[in-house]
C-alpha cells in the first residue's frame, strides 16, 4: 500500500516489478501522530486483506484487486506525545498486525487498544479482545496453528482463533526490548534477564 495526495492505494507487483493491480483504497489525512505508512496485509483463500489505521479493514480480490468488502470499526485517533523519549504512543497496538487462519481473520490495530475476530467471507465481527493486559507497548510476538502469542506492559497472553479466551498467560513485570519466538520458545527480555518461556 501506499498514499498519494492524501489517498491510499492498494497495489499488487510480481518479481519483475510488473503491475498486475493498482486500485484505490480509501481516503486519509496523514499527520504526525497518525501516519500512514504502517499497513498491515495477509494473503488467504484467494484474497489479500488490508488495515491501514483509521477504523477500516479491507478485503479485496488478490487476481485483480477489487472490492469484496470494507469493514468500519470504533477508532480513538488520539494520542500521547512524549518529546523526549518517544515520539508517539498510540491508543493501539504498536504496529498494525493481521492474521489469517481457517476463514477467520485477526486484526490486531494501532489506533484502538483492541483485538478483532472477523469472518472473513463477509467481514462480520465475531468477538473481540478488550482487557486491561497491556496499557502501553502491545505487540504481537508471533502466531503458530494453536494460536498467536501478545507482548504488553504485563508481561505474555496466549490467545486461541475460535474465543477470545486467554489459552495462558505469562506475567513479567519487567519488559524491555522485544519478544522474539525461537522453535519452541519464546525469548522475552527484561531489565537484566532475559527470560526463556515454553510456547
């Protein structure tokens, strides 16, 4: 994706470069707090889904990008600004993540502290993940087939693709840096350790 005079356009390129697809996506003012240049995309069943902040998910055909439908949900574009450490913190998550698995579709926004289960086929909400796990710096560490792994303030939650039941949870008061997954375990760093947790 990418935004030109204040629009954003979706496009699909083979190896060679060459433009199979360049369609218009929707509409959005770039600013300082909110930019746009943190899309999300994931490929399934034929189909390239896309977020791009600002409330809206968007499912298109992968062969010729046309519309399949347009999701809305309840957005908080506003943000906190620390000049002197970081340069936005969003309501969100950190970056803006998508999953795809067995026709269900996992948005994972920047500009809303929330977790959307989506039915693929028409982009109708299932359920959604709305806790207090993680005030700042949520992230998605990875996913596998039993489900996908989020980093926040509180430590490590497992979540599952049919519920929006935590499978487990991991509390570690200190977080510092970026949890990364290796095989089968996840690396989570802290102040001075660097712990070593079994997905």
């Amino acid at each position: 994706t990418y935004q030109l005079n204040g629009d954003i356009y979706g496009a699909t390129f083979l190896k060679q470069n060459e433009v199979i697809w360049n369609k218009y996506l929707c509409s959005a003012e770039s600013t300082y707090d909110m930019p746009t240049n943190n899309a999300a995309t994931v490929y399934g069943d034929d189909f390239v889904f896309i977020t791009i902040d600002y409330g809206v998910v968007i499912k298109v055909n992968a062969s010729n990008g046309d519309y399949i439908w347009i999701k809305r949900y309840n957005t908080i574009v506003e943000s906190q600004t620390d000049y002197y450490n970081l340069p936005t913190i969003k309501n969100g998550h950190e970056t803006n993540e998508l999953l795809y698995n067995m026709g269900k579709l996992i948005v994972i926004p920047t500009d809303i502290n929330s977790v959307f289960y989506l039915d693929s086929d028409r982009g109708k909400e299932l359920f959604k993940i709305e806790d207090n796990f993680a005030e700042m710096r949520r992230y998605l560490i990875g996913s596998d087939e039993t489900g996908f792994y989020m980093a926040g303030s509180k430590g490590i939650r497992k979540y599952g693709y049919s519920s929006d039941k935590v499978l487990w949870q991991s509390e570690i008061k200190e977080n510092y840096g970026k949890a990364y997954i290796s095989g089968k375990y996840i690396l989570f760093p802290s102040n001075r350790s660097l712990y070593v947790i079994d997905k």
